[in-house]
C-alpha cells in the first residue's frame, strides 16, 4: 500500500507531493526496520544489540544508553578496594 501512495506522489507536480515524496523515501526504510525488529524481539523473543535497534523515526541517529546491570559497578569495586588496602573502613 505504501509502495502505491509513492506511486501516485511521483506522478505529482506539485512542491507539496514532492516534499511529501522525498520524506517517505526517507521514513519507509525505517518503518520496514522497524516491523523486522518487532518481528525478532517480541514474535520471536530474540534479542538484538543496541546498535542494530531503530528507537526512533524521526532522529534516526539515537541510540541506546548502556547501562549498568547486576553486581557491583566498577567504581565501586575499586573504592571498596582502596577502602580496604588503607584500613578506611
């Protein structure tokens, strides 16, 4: 369907449908990542690596902030160590 309305856009003269052209030859890729991604993650309960993950449409560009998860950071290891190496307990 969405292959049909870029059809008819292209076979429009106005500046409006051009511009309206030019913005879903730009969206659509995303959009077909997007149904491929859901379509691993969620149908199939794969997991993908943060950089192959589409999080938004429109700033294409963001990406995932990585963040701790379980046990202790590593700042915290090393505080712990100094802690215990100076008798600051």
């Amino acid at each position: 369907m969405l292959q049909q309305v870029m059809a008819a856009l292209g076979q429009q003269t106005g500046q409006q449908a051009k511009r309206l052209l030019r913005q879903a030859k730009e969206v659509l890729p995303l959009v077909e990542r997007v149904i491929a991604q859901t379509r691993t993650r969620v149908l199939e309960g794969k997991k993908m690596a943060s950089g192959q993950k589409v999080l938004s449409l429109f700033e294409p560009h963001t990406r995932a902030i990585a963040r701790h998860k379980g046990g202790p950071s590593s700042s915290l290891v090393a505080m712990s160590y100094w802690m215990k190496s100076t008798g600051a307990s």
